[in-house]
C-alpha cells in the first residue's frame, strides 16, 4: 500500500505529529508546499486552523485540497493540533468530500503550543497516540 503523510505548520506542533505518523508508517512526512505529485492509496492530512486566517483554515491548505486529484488520493486520513479542539478536522473533510474524495471516519487531534499556552505539547504521549492512529488507520 503506497501511504504519505502530508502537512501544514506554522507553528511546528502539526508537523511533529506528522513525523511521528510518517515514522510509525516507515514514510516521509511531507509538508504541501513540497508534496510530489503521483497517487496514494492512503493519505494522513494535517492542519490547524489559525486566528490570522479567520479562525479558518490557512490558503495553502485549501488550495492544496483543491489540487487533489480523487484518482490519486484514494482514501485520506484527517489530523490536526491546537490550541483548543477546533474545526479543523471538520474543513478539511468538508472540502474534501466535496471533491469526491473519500476520508476516513476516525481523526486524530492534540493539543498544540500556543505562546505560552499548552507548554509541552504535543508531548511523547501524544506523539505516540499519534503514531498508533497512524498504524491502525493504515492496517484497516
């Protein structure tokens, strides 16, 4: 099975949890901007949403879902940190519904530093839950 992991951070936190999926699935994690081209049987999605992008997802992230090709990405995994639980999963799935691209039922989200909020996150066991969401998603 041809498994990627691809993310957005402007913080880091997502992209630590990207890396501990892309380890625990023997993969690359992959931010968009750098996404290669050429199909995926199972793709892990990561983003946030951000304050200075209307409490929304940022650009890059909706524009690299809609430069999606459905043939291509054949089922996709949603995942995101935070500095609460928010909308994020939900977004990004929208959008990629819409595309007629299939999403996985199950998401994984943890917290994210923010400034001084949420010290220590996403912390080793978060980034393990991570990456064992990552292994079940993938084995199912």
């Amino acid at each position: 099975m041809n498994v990627r992991v691809a993310y957005y951070s402007a913080t880091g936190n997502t992209r630590k949890v990207a890396e501990a999926m892309a380890r625990a699935l023997g993969c690359a994690a992959t931010g968009i901007d750098e996404y290669p081209a050429g199909p995926a049987d199972l793709l892990f999605l990561g983003a946030a949403v951000y304050a200075t992008h209307d409490h929304g997802l940022h650009a890059a992230v909706k524009a690299f879902i809609a430069g999606l090709d459905p043939a291509g990405a054949r089922k996709v995994a949603l995942f995101s940190t935070g500095f609460i639980q928010s909308e994020a999963i939900a977004m990004m799935r929208r959008l990629l519904e819409a595309r007629g691209i299939e999403v996985v039922p199950d998401s994984f989200f943890c917290l994210g530093r923010f400034a001084l909020f949420n010290m220590g996150h996403p912390n080793a066991k978060e980034l393990e839950s991570a990456a064992e969401f990552a292994k079940k998603t993938a084995s199912s």
